[in-house]
C-alpha cells in the first residue's frame, strides 16, 4: 500500500462524496457495482430518504451536521444498494455495510459527541455504517457493531463504536497512515469467509488492545534496556548527598522507581502536546541543539534532560506563567546570589548549558506553556539549610558536584536502533512519535484507535510490576497482565453504584436503573423531583480504593459518575446549586469561592463535565496504595481527565485553564492493612479532639483548591501545627504516646513517604465509613509476606487472615471495616478463598455478617495475561436482609471485549446464602446446578445406605508397627506364633482403580481388643515382637496414639471389618481409586475403608469418572488443588447413589468381575487386558449415566444400560481362559452395537457432555 498516496488522497480531501468515494477508492474497497449516484442532503432530505418522520438528534446535534453523502455499500448476499437505506422496522439487519460521509460545522468535536452522531446514524439504516465525519481540517472514521440478524423491534442492537480520531488532513499522523493502510480491503477480505469473518478482521485491526500490547512491547524493551544506563540519586541516604547506596540490588530499584516517575511525568506531558499545550518543537533534538543548547557539555551527555525536562517539569508547568506574574519563570541567577535560592525548584537551571548563556531562550521556549500545578511536577528534593541532611530525589541541581548522580544520557530519547550494535536501543521519542494519543479515556461502548490514559495503568502496573520481587520475573515477559480489563472494572464500578442508589433511594427500581445506566439510550425514567434526589445521593458518595495502583477503579467511577450527571443534569443546575449550599454553610471566603465556582461552571470557560469531575474528586473518591509511584499515577489520571475538558483561550489568564487540583489528601501513600491501636475508652478532652480534626479537614480541603507554592506552603504549615495540636490532644484524651507521634508525623505531602498506617478518619476525614469499597487488592501468598512481623501484625488486626492466608483475605475484612452500614464491596481477587482451607474463617465471616450481592467467577478466562491464578469478582454489602445473590460462571465462551453484564444477565443462577458451608463455598452455573437437582432427585445419600465408612489404621509410629516383607519373615522364623499378628498392609499409594499394587508391607497388629476380643498381650504372648518394639521404646512410649501399653496399638472398635469383604481407597487422589478386597488386607492411616450391602455395586459408581466429577463438584468441599479429590468421610456420606434394586445391581457387579479379573488375574495378557478393561469401565460410566439421565439418554440415542443387560454374562465359573474368552465374546457383541456406540462416540445428552467436557478438561 502506497502511503504517499494516502496522505495526496487526504491532503485534497473537500468534497465530502467525491473525496469519500476517492479515499475508499485507493484503499481498494469494492465500489464498481453498489455505489450510490452522486448525492448531499441535509439532515431532513436525509431523514425522508431513509424513511424516518423523527429521529433522535438533539438541537446541538441537527445544528452540527451540514451535509450527508451516501457513497456505496456491499454485503455477502450482494444486497441491492437500496436495500441497505429504507429504514423498515421489521426487515433483518443486512450482512454488510453501508458508507457515508457526513459534513460537520468545523469546531472541535468530542469523541463522545462523535458517537452519539453515529450511532444515532446507525440506527437509521438496515446495516451497519462506516462513516467518515469531516470538520476542521480533519477527518474521523467511524465503524459501530450491531447484532446481526437481530429485529429492530426486538433490542436495541447498536453496540460498540469504534473511532478513528482527528486525522488531520495536513500533515497527517503516521500512525493514522498506518492504520488506514491497514485496513484496506484486500487484506481484510483475504481468506474472508462471510461478512461475520471479515468484520472480525476489521476489529482485529482496529483493536485498541493490540495497539496497547504492541506500544507497551516497545516501550518496556526501552524501559528494561534503559535501567542500566540511567542513574538516579537514592532516596536512602539522608545524611550526606555524595553518598549512593552501594547496593547493586538497591541501586537498580531506585533506579527502576526513578524511571517509572520519569515516565509518568513525560507521557503526561505527551497528552499536553496532543491538547496542543505544548508545542513538538521541545521534543525535536535537531532544533533544539541547532537554536537552543549547546551539544554535548554535560560530561554524561544528559543535556537534554537536565536543561531541557527538568526545566519543564519543575520550573514551568508548576510555576506561574510570566504574563501573568511578570518575571517568574527566571534563571536561578538571575535574581540574586545562588545560595539564596538554594533549595527553591520552581527556578530553572542549567544556562551553562544553554547558547551563549542566554537565558531568553529557555524563558521564550517555554513561555506558552500554561501552569498546571497539581503536584505532578513538583521537585522530589528535599533541602534545607543543611546541605549534609538533604535527601536527593529528582537531583534538579545546577551545582557542577552533582553532574555525576544523575545521568540520563540523549540517546534514550533520540537515538534510533541499529541492529548492528548490540546494546543499541529507539529513543523514547521516536517511540512515542509512532504512536497517535488521545486525551479522552476509552468506555466498553466507545473506543478511539488511539493510545488513551487508561493505557497508562496498563503499563505502570506491569512497569511496577518488574520491581515487586512477587512478579519481577514475570513482568518482563508480559503485556500488561496486571491490569484489571476496562470491562471488568466498568461492570464492578456499575453494579457497586447502582446498588448505592438501590440501597439509598426506594423509588429507584431495576428497570429505571438500567435505563438510566445504558450508553445507548439518552433520556431517563425519573420525575425532576426524583432526579434531584439521585444527583444529590451521587453528591454523597464516597469510595474507596483500598490498593488503588495506577487508578482503574477510581477512573472507573469517576467516569461513570459523571455519565450518569451529564444524562440526569445535562445543563449542571442542580449540580451546581449542591456545592453553592455546600460553600454557604463553610461562610469563610463565601465572596471568593462563589466567583471561583462561577468560573468552574462557565461553560465558555469549561466543558460541562470539568464542573462534574473536579467536585467528584474533591468530595467522593479517595484512594490507598503502599507504592508512591503507584499513587502518583493515579493522581496523573485525573489530571488529564480534568485537563481535556477545560477550554483553551490565549486571551484569557493562563490560556484559560485552571490549575489542577491537589490530590496529596485524596490519594495517599501506606500500607492498607496496619491499624492505629486506639484505646477502647476514651477520657475527657473529646470534643477538642474532634475540633481540631475538623479544622484539619478544612486545611486540607484548602490545599486542594491551592494554586500556588505559596498558597500550598501556607496551609503544609498549618497541617504541621494542627497535627501537633493534634497529638498534645490525642495523649490527653488515652492514646499511647507512640500512636499519638505517629499520627502525628503523618505528612501527606512527602511523595515518597510510606505511612506505617492507615486509618481514613485522620487521612481522610472519614467518620462513618465509606459507601463502596472498590478493587484488585494484591495476592500475595502468606509464606511470602515479609517480614515475618508484618505478617503477625495481620494475624493480630484481621480475625480471617492466618499464617498460609493470602493478603487479599485480609483486605477483605479490612473492606468491611470501612464501610458504612449498608455500604458495599467489591473485589476481584483470586478465586482460592471459596475453597482453599486458608478461607475458613473468611467464609465464616462472610455468612454471618454480610449479604452477598453476587459472585462472578472468572475460572474458564485469562483475565489477566499472567494466568497464575483464576479470578473472581465478589461483592457484599454490610447488613443482614437478603439471603438470595446472583452467581455467574464466565466460562470461555466469553470475550473480554464485550459486555460484561449482558453475559451475567443471561447466564446468571440465582442462589441462597444457605446453600453455602464455611467448609467450601461450591457454586455452579446454570448447566451444572441442573445436573445436582437431577442428581439429588435419583440418588440416595450413602449415608442412608447399609453401610459404614471407617478409617484405616492408626500407628502413632509407622516405623515400629509398619515392617517389611524380610522383618516379618524373621519375626515369624523366630516364633511362629507371630503370624497370628502380622497382616498385609495397603497404604494409600498402594490403591489404584479397581487393583492395587502390594509392595510387601506388613502390620503388627497388636490391637487393644475390640467387641469382646482381649488386647494382644505383646510382652507375655508374642516376646520376639516385643524386642522388636523395644528398640523404639522412647518414641512408642512417648507417642499420643497407643493402646494400655506402648506395645499396643490404640482404640479401633472395628477392627474385625479389616477381615471382611471391603472397599479400600486412599483418601486424597488425581483419579477414583476403589478396590473390591477379600484378601483381608489392612488399611493405613492414609486409607478407607466401605463396607456393608452393595458395595460391588458402589466400586462400579465410584470408580466411575461421572461420580468423580459430581463428588469433586458438589460434595468435596475443600477443593485440592486443579484435577485433585479429598474423600473425606463426612462428605463421601452425603453423595447421592442411586439405590436400585438388587436384581438392577446383578449387572454393575458382573461389570465390576470383568474389570477386577481384567486388571488383576491377567498379568500376562497385559496389552489386551488393558484394552478390555479400559472399554469395560467405559461402559461403566455410561451405566452411571444412564442411572441418572436415562431421559436424555434415551431421547439421543446413547442409553444404553438394557443393551448391556442383554450382552453380559457373568463369569463366576471356569478357568482363566475360558473367562476371557466370555468377556472378549461380550466385548465384541458391543462394539458392533450402534446404541453403545452411539453412546461411547457421539452422545450429545447436554448433561453428559457438560461433564465430559470438565472431565477432558481436567485431563488435559
């Protein structure tokens, strides 16, 4: 594909059919036979061709669009062009495409706006639209999916739009190029089999996601190659700054952190460039060495970054612009002596490194670029007088000493890759430069090809990743894998909210909620009374993210909130009108806020959401991590959401942009889990306490609103003086003095510092708990957990968590904790806690004190690319009124790039809180739950059966009792009387289906006497077997199981049922492994043993797999590991057998003599004996079938117990041959019988096959 001619076809792109039709000429789509005459209506010529009175375009969207150009269509039935235009309410949606062209007022246009144009457009016409909107020099493309085949009247089918952003017809974007080249049609209709295909290959390559992997690929080979030739100064060190830890492994994470901030800061300066802030000359190193710096001064070639970057992050975009406060963006030395300014980082520095030493040409470079503040770019430095006590972060320092402690050498930035050279790397420039940014975040419903914010979390949650020593190793290999997917994060940030507003307003009802929530519809279900209540109630909020990492959660709902305000409040009265309420009650500065919220909601001045989402952040979303960097991301994402809707004006002060708030109190640094130990009761002085952490709210309420250092400044004095007030207050009224300093010595404003705490009413001011707990706390094993007494301090504050806990189970009750009554949590965490014996007593906690409100298990999906663990989402809420929840099993049929709560409303169980044990929580989707009510419905529990279970023995100390085959020969030569004692032993191991293997194992069974049998009399009766144990005096003495002597074995009532006909089978297994024993053989601990009637009946079921699959499914509880099963007696009980008759059991028992003489009585016929006996429990397991699904069976074709009544015959009586001879009679006879085969070949009962399927998978 020739891109020069892309770029000629843009360049002279004006007529938008001509043009339309030019364009998809060149990138060989079919035109020859459907493409519409030359056409250009207006928006109502357009409504009468299609056929529609009235449409759904809103004033501001009729105004908007100029023109429209039907240009062609095609589709895999070779639809008449016609077809695709008359809109007709019952017609099917078309297999294809048509493609438009719209005109729209040249103006900036939101994605959003976008959008809500196409799919309006959409829902005109018979099949889906491709679109080109033209505007302002500049194209968008757009294509929506609609559910083929799906009637109008039926459902909605507009679904995602996918977006082509701002491709400017001048100058164009390479990264628009290259998608344009590569979504030509010859390539994607190659191999197409229908248009189902050939739209799936279109998405693939509009695929946000792949451009995501592919521009992380890149920038994490930059990142990992950079690390070694970076050098940052360390944190560590705060008492002389020419020390650097000496550590290798200390200095690379420094490093490593160092780089991630870098990384932060400049691709938030990236967006600022998309936004046009700043202008692309800065990141040219060919003009900049050619006007501004000198080349090659600094001894570590780190020009660049110290003259150019440092000067931009800390002395430009977090100082005030010089045409608004003349003279402040200046030279360290141009104002006074050097010392004077020593530690002041909103000055630039290095002119030394600058052209003829001219400051001018640093100030000019950077004299357009607004003042953001926010604390993203302020200097990490902190210095005092003391320059032996400094502790060096950014090292943004002139002095020629420093030059060697930091190095960030040009070619990181600039360089291009030569192959040839091995440690040759792409500078981080030429990376970025490929790629096309756009400030607004994607939603599952709209998607710009583009890199958005959002992808910073994906990429500095893996980035962090590589330096957690839980996933270093990992972190390398992967893309992203540690990112909760944006449909993940959108379903848990909708279903926490809208149970908020359930929860808090009873007019709310499910029906007017999902209107409310749907991207698709524009208009609500609510009376203005009613709406009031609802912005009021979104007001209120307030959410946690208790391990916020890069801000998914908290972008997630700030996102959605403001969706939902723009829908209820479109023009922000009622908005507006709370936070003027909220600031005449705070009467200080009344006359001053009042102008500043004016200007916050001046719609020449601002979008619309600006208002939404600043007030959001300030009021309802907070979030916690213990990585510093992690929470400087998060903080960064917020910024640019509040930056793209702010409007630029040049004419206005600071081109009209107000700076960003201060997220320091609202996104802080510690370790979730550690509590403040406050005293139980509290003395006299409570009421100054609860002034002067109110006075601190207002501080820092302040501070948010600050916009300048030295407004900031003022009020980190007046946090500092109020928290030691705080502290005189807090011993007084019983704190330990300890906690009191530590509370104390908090300091939100120290970036780097990690708080030994977290408590949300000092950090926060947040009494009464919060109304959504949200997020992906870490997993973390318990044996991983460093230090021990971090671990043991978990032990203490959480009652659920225990030494082999994973740490989420303690964010679990941490999440509970915070919230308020009726507030809600929801996580996504590994999914082992339901099953895994570490989530006891989290399982307990859970059925006695919450409502669950759902459980989605995530079991048969890679949510995340690391697939070392299986997710879940689970939310609770705290009170106690409801026992039903919903439960949902995503299985693989789902993709994660779709619609998350439309696959839960489908396929959802709803389920009781009763069905549920603390010994496991076993859920099951709609195919499974069938399967147990048929299941308990047919059997009978075992415990209602006629037999009994009983454990095998118990030595106390297998290496006296347990002996070997020479042992008991020698016992027995020395006195024959011995063999009385010495029986065959089969341990667990020893147990295989239907067989076992003796490995000449034997124990002395000097039992204590049972049922009237005396105790063996070891010393007077057997006197060699007491020498033997002799030698093992002090352990058998001393051992807890014994008998009325340490000779004696303990206790067992039932010993006289070793004796008898048995089952025997090993309690924990990868397989069913039952044996039929009439050999008296003795089990050991690690045994069972069944007896009682039928139980060669009972060896066939539960040697069966379909038996293995519902008792490891429904009865195991605790779950062993991925394929295993643990019989344990209390469960093994309680699975359901069907009790047929004796005469209807003859024929399991016949099967079960042909596998037992197969697999034990033919050790020299293996190769056949396995053959038969591998067709024989075959059948068997179709037998099992039929007991339970003989309906379904029957109905295919596959049920084939009466079959096998009529073949089999039994093989009681003759010689070894003569037996074979009947089963191989009997084996052929069924081959060449269609029903078995039928059954062993192609059932398609779907009960069976939901098990067969779980059964091959957990084979596989």
């Amino acid at each position: 594909m020739d891109r020069n001619l892309i770029q000629k076809t843009l360049n002279n792109f004006s007529d938008i059919y001509d043009s339309g039709i030019e364009l998809f000429k060149i990138l060989d789509y079919p035109l020859k036979n459907n493409t519409f005459p030359k056409n250009e209506y207006d928006l109502e010529e357009f409504l009468n061709v299609v056929g529609i009175e009235k449409s759904q375009f809103n004033e501001e969207e009729k105004s908007c669009i100029e023109k429209i150009s039907l240009l062609f269509a095609f589709s895999e039935d070779d639809e008449k062009k016609d077809n695709f235009v008359k809109y007709e309410s019952e017609k099917e949606i078309i297999a294809g495409y048509i493609f438009l062209s719209i005109k729209l007022k040249d103006q900036e246009y939101s994605k959003t706006k976008i959008v809500s144009i196409s799919k309006k457009i959409n829902r005109l016409l018979n099949s889906p639209a491709f679109i080109i909107f033209n505007y302002d020099e500049k194209i968008t493309l757009t294509i929506t999916d609609r559910r083929i085949n799906k009637r109008y009247h039926e459902k909605d089918v507009i679904e995602k739009t996918t977006l082509i952003k701002d491709i400017a017809l001048k100058d164009t974007h390479a990264a628009h190029i290259r998608i344009l080249e590569d979504i030509n049609f010859r390539d994607l209709d190659a191999n197409a089999r229908n248009f189902k295909d050939f739209h799936k290959k279109w998405k693939a390559k509009l695929s946000v996601r792949e451009l995501n992997k592919e521009f992380y690929k890149e920038l994490s080979n930059w990142f990992f190659s950079s690390i070694d030739k970076v050098k940052f100064p360390s944190p560590d060190d705060t008492k002389n700054a020419d020390k650097i830890t000496a550590n290798p492994e200390k200095v690379r994470e420094n490093n490593t952190q160092s780089l991630i901030r870098f990384l932060t800061r400049i691709i938030f300066v990236w967006f600022l460039k998309e936004k046009g802030l700043i202008d692309k000359k800065i990141f040219d190193d060919k003009y900049i060495y050619d006007n501004i710096l000198v080349k090659d001064v600094e001894v570590n070639n780190s020009t660049y970054y110290k003259a150019i970057l440092q000067n931009l992050f800390f002395a430009t975009l977090n100082t005030e612009m010089n045409r608004d406060k003349p003279n402040n963006r200046n030279f360290i030395s141009s104002f006074q002596n050097k010392s004077s300014y020593y530690g002041v980082h909103n000055k630039y520095r290095y002119l030394r490194f600058v052209k003829d030493k001219n400051p001018d040409l640093i100030i000019d470079l950077f004299d357009e670029i607004p003042f953001l503040n926010g604390g993203l770019f302020e200097c990490l430095d902190e210095v005092g007088n003391n320059r032996h006590h400094e502790k060096r972060i950014d090292m943004f320092s002139d002095n020629p000493k420093n030059e060697s402690k930091l190095i960030f050498p040009d070619e990181l930035l600039f360089s291009n890759k030569n192959k040839k050279e091995k440690d040759s790397i792409t500078g981080l420039f030429n990376i970025l430069n490929k790629y096309k940014f756009t400030l607004e975040e994607n939603t599952p419903v709209e998607e710009d090809v583009a890199l958005d914010p959002e992808l910073l979390g994906r990429i500095f949650e893996n980035l962090l990743a590589s330096y957690n020593p839980e996933t270093r190793d990992t972190a390398r290999k992967l893309t992203g894998s540690y990112y909760t997917p944006r449909e993940i994060v959108h379903y848990m940030v909708d279903s926490s909210i809208k149970e908020y507003l359930k929860t808090n307003l009873d007019f709310i009802t499910e029906d007017n909620l999902e209107e409310l929530f749907d991207y698709n519809k524009y208009e609500h279900a609510f009376e203005k009374k009613e709406v009031e209540k609802i912005v009021r109630a979104i007001y209120n909020i307030k959410i946690l993210d208790p391990a916020c990492g890069s801000g998914a959660f908290p972008m997630g709902v700030l996102n959605r909130l403001v969706f939902l305000l723009e829908k209820l409040d479109p023009e922000n009265y009622i908005w507006k009108e709370i936070k003027m309420e909220e600031v005449k009650n705070e009467q200080e500065d009344f006359e001053e806020r009042h102008k500043e919220i004016d200007y916050v909601f001046n719609l020449n001045k601002n979008d619309a959401n600006y208002a939404r989402k600043l007030f959001l952040i300030e009021n309802s979303i907070y979030g916690v991590d213990i990585q510093p960097i992690a929470a400087q991301i998060s903080k960064l994402r917020f910024f640019i959401s509040l930056i793209i809707e702010q409007k630029v004006n040049k004419e206005d002060k600071n081109f009209g942009l107000l700076t960003l708030p201060n997220l320091e109190t609202k996104f802080v640094t510690a370790n979730t889990l550690l509590k403040i130990e406050k005293p139980k009761t509290l003395q006299l002085g409570q009421n100054e306490y609860k002034k002067i952490e109110e006075e601190l709210k207002i501080i820092r309420n302040k501070y948010f609103e600050a916009k300048t250092k030295s407004t900031k400044d003022k009020y980190k004095v007046k946090d500092k003086e109020k928290r030691d007030q705080l502290k005189a207050v807090l011993d007084k009224i019983g704190f330990d003095s300890e906690i009191s300093q530590k509370i104390a010595a908090w300091n939100p404003y120290e970036h780097n510092n990690i708080a030994e705490f977290f408590d949300s009413e000092f950090m926060f001011g947040i009494k009464d708990g919060f109304d959504i707990v949200i997020g992906n706390p870490p997993y973390i094993r318990g044996e991983k957990i460093k230090p021990t007494s971090l671990k043991e301090k978990y032990k203490k504050y959480y009652d659920t968590f225990n030494g082999t806990s994973d740490i989420y189970i303690a964010f679990y009750e941490k999440g509970y904790e915070e919230l308020n009554q009726n507030g809600l949590l929801s996580y996504i965490t590994s999914n082992k806690w339901t099953r895994a014996n570490y989530g006891k007593d989290i399982r307990e906690f859970i059925i006695n004190n919450v409502d669950i409100k759902s459980y989605i298990d995530f079991n048969g999906i890679r949510v995340f690319e690391n697939a070392t663990v299986d997710t879940s989402v689970f939310e609770f809420q705290k009170s106690k009124k409801s026992d039903e929840f919903i439960y949902c099993d995503i299985r693989d049929n789902y993709d994660l790039e779709l619609s998350l709560d439309e696959y839960i409303k489908k396929e959802k169980v709803i389920y009781k809180k009763e069905d549920l044990s603390k010994d496991t929580f076993s859920f099951l989707n709609k195919e499974e739950l069938k399967i147990k009510k048929r299941i308990e419905n047919i059997g009978t529990p075992l415990k209602d059966w006629d037999v009994e279970i009983y454990f095998g023995i118990k030595t106390g100390y297998n290496n006296a009792f347990i002996i070997d085959g020479k042992t008991k020969d020698e016992l027995i030569k020395k006195d024959p009387k011995n063999s009385e004692i010495i029986k065959p032993l089969l341990r667990g191991r020893d147990i295989k289906r239907y067989t076992y293997e003796f490995n000449d194992c034997w124990l002395i069974n000097s039992h204590n006497g049972y049922n009237g049998v005396p105790r063996v009399d070891v010393e007077n009766d057997y006197p060699v077997i007491k020498e033997w144990l002799d030698q093992f005096e002090e352990r058998i003495t001393n051992r807890y199981d014994q008998g009325d002597t340490p000779y004696n074995l303990r206790n067992c009532a039932y010993v006289d049922q070793f004796e008898k006909n048995k089952l025997i089978y090993s309690e924990i297994v990868q397989s069913p492994q039952f044996y039929f024993d009439t050999n008296t053989y003795y089990p050991d601990a690690t045994s069972f043993i069944l007896t009682g009637e039928g139980i060669k009946y009972l060896l066939v079921l539960l040697n069966s797999y379909p038996i293995f699959f519902i008792f490891r499914k429904f009865y195991m509880g605790t779950e062993l590991g991925e394929n295993g099963a643990r019989y344990k007696r209390k469960f093994l009980l309680n699975l359901p057998i069907p009790n047929i008759s004796n005469e209807k059991q003859k024929i399991f028992e016949i099967l079960a003599d042909y596998i037992l003489f197969l697999k034990n009585d033919l050790n020299d016929s293996e190769q056949i004996a396995n053959e038969l006996s591998n067709f024989f429990e075959r059948i068997a397991d179709f037998m099992v079938y039929g007991l339970y699904f003989k309906e379904e069976m029957v109905k295919d074709g596959s049920y084939i117990n009466e079959e096998v009544e009529k073949l089999i015959v039994p093989i009681n009586e003759g010689s070894k041959e003569e037996k074979l001879k009947k089963i191989e009679d009997v084996y052929n006879k069924m081959k060449s019988n269609q029903t078995i085969q039928k059954a062993l070949t192609d059932c398609q009962a779907q009960e069976i096959q939901v098990i067969e399927n779980s059964l091959n998978k957990s084979k596989d």
